[in-house]
C-alpha cells in the first residue's frame, strides 16, 4: 500500500470516515461533515480508494424513479482504517511538536 502527503483537507475527511468506519457515505454527504467543497472531495476519495484505503460502491436505483443521480459509497477498508489512524494520530503529533516548539501549529 502506498503512503499519501496527507493534506489538512485529507486528513478532515479522515477523521470524518474515522468517527463510524464501517458506515458507507457518498462524497456530498462526506464533504458537508468535513467541511469540505465536492469539488476538494472526490480527489481525496479517489486518491484513498487507489491505495486501498477505501473500497466503493455505485447504488442500484432506478435515476428516473429516484429523481437524482446514482451514488457511489464509500467505506474504509481495514487496511484503510490502520492507516487512516496511523495519519491522523502522526498528525496531531506533529502539530503538539510544533505548538511546543513555539511554532504555529497549522
């Protein structure tokens, strides 16, 4: 599994995914909990179901019925969870290093 450069707007849509791994969620519902826009999220989900971070999904919905587009789901993967913790938890270490360091820390 590759490692990513975790970004500050990967690491928001990690803890987003993090708060009920096994939970699916479709990128407009995950941008809107991270705070993010879609047009930030789709790359970040793409990026993490590339390296096995996350497995997805297309429903399977009549559109016309439904009246909107299908949506595809997203799930961390165990893998993906492992890592998933490993970065935010590297994160938040770097972050107390550089606010004990009298740095900024974002």
């Amino acid at each position: 599994m590759s490692s990513l450069r975790m970004t500050t707007p990967r690491l928001l849509a990690l803890r987003v995914l993090l708060d009920d791994p096994e939970r699916e969620r479709y990128g407009l519902d995950l941008a809107v909990e991270a705070g993010l826009e879609p047009g930030t999220v789709y790359p970040i989900l793409v990026a993490f179901e590339t390296v096995g971070w996350l497995a997805s999904r297309e429903e399977d919905i009549d559109v016309h019925r439904e009246g909107r587009p299908r949506r595809r789901y997203y799930r961390l993967t165990a893998a993906g969870v492992t890592a998933a913790r490993a970065a935010v938890a590297a994160a938040q270490n770097r972050r107390r290093a550089r606010a004990g360091a009298g740095r900024l820390a974002w």
